[in-house]
C-alpha cells in the first residue's frame, strides 16, 4: 500500500469512527445500558435496605425490607416494610405506579392502624424523612423505561464525573404529572453504567442529585449497592445501602395489593 492509499484510509476511517460517534443518540445510549447491564430489565426483586438521612450530620437511620415489580411496558410496583427504628417499624407503604394513570400510595402505620392513600399534594413531600419525595422512589427504573412518547431522550456532550467519562442523556417528560422539568442521565462511556442522575425542578433549577457509588452485578443486573441522594436547594442528603437482592424471583402479584396494605402487620 502506498503512503498516499495509506493517508487516505486512514482519514477515512477516522471520518468513519466519528461519524459513528455522531450518530449515537440519547435512547440508544439508554437502550445500550440495559442491553449490558440489565439496569430495568429485571421483572421483580426484593431487596434490604439502610437509609441514612443527613444535613451537616447524621440525623436519621431507617431500615426496611422492599418488593418491587416492573414491567417495561406497563407499571411499576413498590411494596415497603420498614423494619427499624421502633418508631416507624411496622409501617407499610405500597405505591402503584400505572402507565398512562395517576399513581396511588397507600401507608399503613401502627399507630393509626389503618391503611390512608396519600393525597396527590403529597406525593411530593419527602419519603419518611428522606431527601427522596413518595413520587421519587421509582424514579431511576422508571425513567429509563419510557419510550419517545412519554419522553424526549437527548444526547448531550460527554462529560467527566470525578474522573470517568460519561455520556450524558437528557430526558424530558411530556406527560406533565411529573413536578420536574428535565432529568439528566450520566453513563460511563465505557461501562454502560448510571453513575449519576440529576433532576430539574420546572423552573430549570438544578433540584436532586442522585450518586452511585459501587455496583454489583446480581443475576445479570448491575446493581448499585449504594447510593447517595442530594437535595441540591435544601443542602441535605440521604444514602442508600442495599443488601440481600434477589431477582425474578415470581413474586406473587397481591404482594402489591390495597388488601394487603389494609390488614396490616
């Protein structure tokens, strides 16, 4: 090969290599991520898990045991027993998260001794002292289940996170029951993986901010065994750890039903 046909190649393929680049997008990234890792592709799991909830220190510890259920084509379930401290052990919370239907969220306390949907006003308030609101507890599995009807996937530039190149997906609702305005998805480039998501509020304003900081691969999905959730306004932050995940495990569906918030434990 001549050192002419050998510059021509060359440029060609480097033209080639970043045109490929150039025609990623958004939802292929996000399509590429469960292909590799699984992140919402799993049909039910039951996990445990510590949150611990912080302004400048410590403030709140809680235990629980939660069962989820997802279909990427229609709902997601979520069933919580919380297991600590004495004061909210026995709580029970169930929100039923209907594709194309508002939610409900049903709490069932000791004290009350009755099962009370939550009002739609309060959805939005915070999760048992957490820095994560009722509406936000799916918030990661299913917003990387909408299809381009129910959001609008946009590739941003990469960009760095602590040192690792990330893509950047920005994913914005149409259907206005959400509260917030824009999320922002970051992917390492080379792993695949969901490092970091932030959340807009509707006047654009960064709002929460979602870390990951270790995953463990579980029965084919990734899992982020901890995580840091940040409320950026409010310069308060909750961490998750998760332990005992179990997947596809055929979790019965009255798991998720008002039934079984109603009697109680």
């Amino acid at each position: 090969m001549t050192k002419i046909h050998a510059t021509v190649l060359t440029v060609a393929l480097t033209w080639w290599g970043a045109g490929s680049a150039r025609a990623l997008t958004g939802r292929e990234v996000i399509d590429t991520a469960q292909q590799k890792n699984g992140l919402a592709t799993w049909r039910d799991r039951i996990l445990d898990t510590t949150m611990e909830s912080y302004t400048t220190t410590l403030q709140r510890t809680r235990e629980a045991t939660i069962t989820e259920q997802t279909d990427p084509r229609g709902e997601h379930r979520t069933f919580m027993e919380f297991t600590g401290p004495a004061d909210v052990a026995g709580s029970l919370f169930l929100h039923l998260s209907p594709r194309g239907e508002k939610d409900q969220q049903w709490v069932w306390t000791p004290v009350t001794r009755k099962a009370r949907r939550l009002a739609d006003a309060a959805r939005d308030e915070n999760f048992f002292g957490t820095d994560l609101s009722y509406r936000d507890l799916e918030l990661v599995v299913r917003i990387q289940q909408w299809n381009d009807g129910e959001a609008t996937a946009t590739l941003e530039p990469d960009a760095d996170l602590d040192g690792k190149p990330c893509h950047v997906v920005a994913l914005v609702p149409k259907n206005e029951e959400f509260p917030y305005s824009r999320y922002r998805l970051w992917f390492g480039t080379g792993d695949f993986l969901l490092w970091q998501v932030e959340v807009h509020d509707l006047e654009g304003r960064l709002f929460k901010r979602m870390r990951m900081g270790r995953y463990e691969r579980i029965q084919e999905h990734a899992t982020a065994a901890d995580s840091d959730v940040i409320n950026v306004q409010y310069g308060t932050h909750t961490t998750f750890k998760i332990r005992n995940v179990r997947y596809d495990t055929s979790v019965p569906d009255d798991t998720f039903s008002v039934s079984n918030v109603q009697k109680g434990r």
